[in-house]
C-alpha cells in the first residue's frame, strides 16, 4: 500500500477548547447545581432556594442571600480562572472554602446562558448581567434586588446537541438536583433549603434551620429513617495524635430499604468513596441481613494538610493523603475488616486513594460500625427474650 501522508496539526481554536473543557467540569444538570449551591454556601448564605424547569435543561435559578458580588467583579466574574478564594498555590493547603479554580461559572457561560443578579451590602440597588463564552454581554443594568445574589442558567448544553439528546432521552436530572439538596441539608444544618420544581405548588425538599443533626434529617428524609438511627462517633486511638474524627448517624436493624443511602463529607465537601461505602455495607450484610441496606450520614474531618482536594474539576471524590503517624494504634483488627479490605482494594478505580493510608480510616469506621451494630442487636434480643 502507498503510504498515507501524516495528517497535518494544527491548533484548535479556544471556542472549541473552551467548550469541551466546561463540558467537563459540567457533565450534567446536576453538577450545574452542585457548584452553584457551593458558591452560595461560600458565600455565607443562610438561605438557598433552586428552582428547576425541564430538569435544568431549560433554567437552574439558584437564589441565595449571601455577601453578593461586587459591582467592579461583574466584568471578570464568568472569565476562566478568575476567583476571589484563591490567590497562591499554596493558599490549597488550608483552603476552606469549597471553589478555589474559577472555572465553574465560567464552564456553565461556554454550555448555557447565564444571567446573575446580585446586591452588596449597603447598596441600594443590584446589579444584573448577562454572560455567553465567558464574556459579559452589556455592561451591568442597575435593578431591585433582595439580599444576595441569584444565578439562573438558561437552555443548558444548548450548543451541545449529543449531550442534549441523551438527556432528554434519559429519565431527568430533577431527582438527583432533589437527592443532592437534601444531602447538602443534613450535612449545612443551619441553612434553609428548599428545591422546587417549575410550576409546582410545593417545594420538594424544604429544610429550615436547626442545631441538631437529627432534626434536620428527619425535617429533610422524614420521621420513619430518624427514628431508626444511632448515633455513631470514631477516631484513632491517641486524641494526642488525632489524625481524623468522624460522626454520623446510621441505621439500626429496624430500618428496611432497598438500597443504600450513604451520605459521605471529608472537611465539609461531599464525596463519594466506592471503598468505604462497599466495606460499610459488608458490615450490614454480615450483622444484621434483614438491613442490609442502610442508611449512613457520615462527617470526616482530616488535617486539611492531609487531603488533596485538587484532584478532578468535579471534585467528588477527594483523596485521602493519611500520614500515618508511629503513635496510632489501630484498635480492633476484627479479621472480617481485614478481608473486607483486601476484597474492596481489588480494581478499585474509582476511588483515588493511597490505599495504605485509607486503610487505617475505613478500618476504624468500620470497627465502630460494627459494634454499634452487635450491641444495638444484642441488646434488642436481650429485651425481646424477657
Ligand atoms: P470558584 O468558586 O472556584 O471561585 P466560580 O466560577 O464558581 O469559581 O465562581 C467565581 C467567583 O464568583 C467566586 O470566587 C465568587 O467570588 C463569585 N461567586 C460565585 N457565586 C457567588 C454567589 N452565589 N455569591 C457570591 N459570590 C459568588
Ligand atoms: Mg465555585
């Protein structure tokens, strides 16, 4: 055969770059609202409400009555890698806040259309402005507005027509945007959210501010999953040397489900963690069979030296960069968390861990489970004998 001529290189355009880029960090409806509700919540809101038309295909509004936007931002707000939560690559090491890369706003103007009005403190007006590629499109309209700021993302994935397609052939993001908000809601207790689907009478998640755990999960999932939790607490051994402190709630052998609800915070972001979820599960299953599909709530917080939040744009799985320390003991080596752990570790992908170091955590919570999970039987059959 004549041999081919290579084909030529040539540079593509920034559009084009721009594009597939935010068509990463937002894959779908719901990762829109995942990052519009962190934004809200870095801004200190106290209030957060999301309305949703078409599964956020047609509009994402997200209103929130946090410290707002300056006026003199408004030009760069939506222009890639522009922030006010990250100045220096070191500033990643302690970073509180849940955005740092300024790329989220900025992805949702390359996929949709993007309108933001938004008041400071001490204003007497809002301002509103409208964002396509990342560029403001008209200089700031002077406008009423109440306490804070509210994005609405219009025609989503508009100028993206496989996504679009497959989609709308899909069942629609609404019960994820739903799912995520009431997760957002146990774990932010001392926000109000409520989520709403365009042209309904009612909110469908609607939570209001409370100082206990429990309230908020039974306000956000209801009285039948709140009455059947435990408390559950962990930490290493040495609390001169704490390396990590975890709390939650998880369900005890009364509470029947069909599937898992695990909702997981490492430092106050959500994630997932495929490891943790299946060990936990494996817990249920050899203790209590009849409930071995829980429901777990749990909050982890590490030295934020210790974790590594820079690793995917959509930022759902952090990893956990543990140091173990000579001073920690483990406390129980039960040979099923030994085997539970070989067993999760085989083609684990998904979850980007130094799996030596996570070992130690997902040992720990699970000892803890599991003798929550003993003594709560025990003593249940115990009362049941007498
Ligand atoms: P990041 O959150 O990583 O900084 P984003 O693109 O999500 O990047 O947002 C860019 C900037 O816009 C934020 O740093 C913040 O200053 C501002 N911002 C976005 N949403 C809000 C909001 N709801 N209230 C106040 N400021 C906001
Ligand atoms: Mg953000």
């Amino acid at each position: 055969p004549i041999p081919k001529e290579p084909p030529k290189i040539h540079r593509l355009d920034e559009a084009v770059v721009n594009r597939i880029a935010a068509g990463e960090v937002i894959q779908r409806p719901v990762s829109a609202v995942k990052e519009l509700v962190e934004n809200s919540i870095d801004a200190d809101s106290t209030s957060i409400s999301i309305l949703v038309k078409d599964g956020g295909l047609k509009l994402i509004q997200i209103s929130d009555d946090g410290h707002g936007i300056r006026y003199e931002d408004l030009p760069i707000l939506c222009e890639r890698h522009t922030t006010s939560k990250l100045s220096t690559y070191e500033d990643l090491q302690s970073i509180k806040s849940m955005g740092f890369r300024g790329e989220a706003l900025a992805s949702m103007t390359y996929v949709g259309h993007v309108t933001v009005t938004t008041i400071t403190k001490g204003q007497l007006h809002g301002y509103r402005a409208s964002y396509r590629d990342g560029k403001m499109e008209h200089e700031p309209k002077a406008c009423a507005a109440v306490k804070g700021t509210q994005i609405m993302i219009e025609n989503l994935f508009y100028n993206m027509s496989a996504r679009r397609k497959t989609l709308q052939n899909s069942a629609d993001d609404y019960p994820k945007i739903v799912d995520l908000i009431c997760r957002f809601a146990i774990h932010h207790m001392s926000v109000n959210f409520s989520c709403r689907k365009h042209g309904a009478a009612r909110a469908d998640v609607h939570s209001v501010s409370t100082s206990s755990r429990l309230d908020a999960i039974r306000s956000v999932y209801g009285i039948s999953v709140a009455q059947n939790l435990m408390k559950i607490e962990a930490s290493d051994c040495d609390p001169s040397s704490s390396i990590f402190e975890m709390d939650g709630f998880i369900s005890n052998s009364n509470y029947i489900a069909k599937k898992i609800t695990m909702i997981l915070f490492v430092n106050d972001r959500l994630v997932e963690c495929g490891a943790l979820k299946r060990a936990i599960e494996i817990v249920y299953a050899a203790t209590l069979p009849k409930a071995s599909k829980p429901f777990i709530y749990m909050s982890i917080k590490l030295p934020p030296e210790h974790i590594d939040v820079n690793v995917h744009p959509t930022k759902r799985e952090v990893k956990m960069k543990i140091k173990i320390n000579e001073n920690v003991k483990i406390c129980v080596r039960s040979p099923l968390a030994l085997f539970i752990l070989r067993f999760s570790c085989i083609g684990d992908v998904v979850c980007q861990v130094s799996l030596l170091n996570q070992e130690v955590i997902i040992e720990k919570i699970q000892s803890s489970v599991e003798s929550k999970l003993r003594n709560s039987n025990e003593s249940r059959t115990f009362q049941e004998q007498r």
